[in-house]
C-alpha cells in the first residue's frame, strides 16, 4: 500500500482540508511526523473523518524512553502498527553506540508488543559509515534480533550513502515492512531529493526487491521539494502505482520449520 510521510507536508498540516487531499490524490495511508503536540490529540479524528489511517509514526527515542504509554495510546488512536525511531543521537554514533541502542531498543519493543505495534529503524547515510570493518547499519541488526527491531529502509540515503538499496532490501528481507521512497537526481551538479520516477534510482528493481522481501507500505517522503509538496505527493503517488502495477506477482520463498518464510538476511542473535 503506498503511503504518504508527513514529514513531506510539515508547513502545511495546519492548511484546511490538507488531508482530504491527500486522499483525493489517492493515498489511503499516511506515516505521522511533523504533528504538533497540540494538534496530536484529535489528530486520529481528523484522519479517520477524510478515510485516512496512519501505518506508522515517527517517535523519537528521547520520547519512547521518557513517556512510551502516552505514545503507545496515541499511535493506536491514529491506527499505527509500527512505531519508527527517525534517527539516533550523535552519542550513539559508534559500533559500540550501534550495538547498545540494539540492546536498549529490547524493553522498549516488548513494551509496544503490548499494545499490538511493532518497533522499527528508518536510516539516513551516517549509518553506512563503517566501523570495526562494517556499516553502522549492519552492526545495528546484527545485533538485534528481528523480533525486536525491523528496518524502514530509506532507498535515497541509502543511495547517496553509496550503498545499493536493492543489496540492503534482500539482506534485510522479511524485517522489512516500511520503504521510504523518494528519487535522487542532479541538477546544477548537486544531487537532490526528486519524486518518484523523476531522478536516477532503479524503481523497477528496487520494487521487485521490496516484493520479494514481504514490504507492505511504501511511503512516499521528500524533505525539500521545488514547488507545492502536494503536487511532489501527486506526482510520486502516480508514478509508484504504474511501476507497482507493472510488478510481477511475489515469488513466495520457501517456508521454514515452522511453516514461516526464512529470513535470508541480518537476523541478529536469539531474543
């Protein structure tokens, strides 16, 4: 299903009938980032009157630390299944800062499991930078286990990182439920942020990609746009259903012992 970021339209949430339009383009789905603490409260009211829901949102890890039940209650409120950490503090940037946000995120994910959400890790580029011979990212779900951390992998960082998107997808396959999608081209010399289908980014196999590892929302983000986000929105959301539409059907993988898919990627250590 593809989704909206709100990230996206952060200086126009307070805009009248912004999210009726969302919905006219024909998104049924949104990822929540950029609400304002006031607004949060009748925020899933707000969704539910224009036929939206929210797949997920955006938390930091300073607020699921500090005040995780009043996040749990409100992203059920908006309909989310999974909770995204968008980054990680400085201090944690490190092989052994990778591995100790793998262990903090234990409690914080059992926690959630109690009010039916998932707890997932959406990427920028500083993660690829190596450490100990390995991208941060890698160390990162090495040492989670999948049952306590998914992916939200971002294909433009991954991208402007220099890292391919499509190696990472089937390294993280089935821990991988939220794609962020956005383009990458270059205007002026300088790579930028586009829509979908507008830059360089192989969609055709990085959707084939996200296929065969189990991705269920692709979320459509772009921080900066030229003009009208909206319009960036539209224009992403038409060009991912006509590349959505022209994918084969999923090849299912074989099942494993217990009649689940094999991960076939970074399935990190026991829980």
């Amino acid at each position: 299903m593809i989704a909206a970021q709100l990230y996206t339209l952060r200086r126009r949430l307070h805009d009248p009938g912004i999210l009726g339009r969302l919905r006219e383009i024909g998104y049924e789905t949104v990822e929540v980032a950029g609400v304002e603490h006031a607004a949060a409260e009748r925020f899933g009211d707000e969704l539910r009157r224009v036929g939206l829901f929210a797949c997920a949102a955006h938390v930091t890890f300073e607020s699921l630390t500090s005040d995780l039940a009043t996040v749990a209650v409100q992203c059920r409120d908006w309909g989310c299944r999974y909770v995204v950490v968008p980054s990680i503090p400085a201090a944690y940037h490190s092989a052994d800062g990778f591995r100790r946000f793998a262990l903090e995120a234990g409690p914080i994910a059992r926690e959630l499991e109690a009010h039916d959400l998932r707890l997932a890790y959406h990427n920028h580029s500083f993660e690829l930078e190596r450490w100990e011979g390995k991208a941060g990212l890698e160390i990162l779900f090495e040492s989670a286990p999948a049952s306590v951390l998914l992916a939200e992998l971002d294909t433009y960082w991954l991208q402007v990182a220099g890292a391919n998107p499509v190696a990472w997808l089937r390294k993280l396959s089935h821990r991988v439920p939220l794609v962020h999608l956005k383009d990458a081209a270059v205007v002026g010399g300088r790579v930028v942020q586009a829509e979908v289908g507008e830059g360089n980014l192989d969609w055709t196999a990085i959707l084939g990609e996200c296929r065969d590892a189990g991705t269920e929302f692709f979320i459509v983000e772009q921080d900066e746009t030229e003009g009208d986000p909206l319009q960036s929105l539209a224009i992403s959301y038409r060009n991912l259903a006509r590349f959505l539409e022209r994918q084969p059907p999923r090849s299912d993988p074989a099942p494993g012992p217990g009649g689940e898919p094999e991960a076939t990627g970074l399935v990190g250590p026991s829980r």
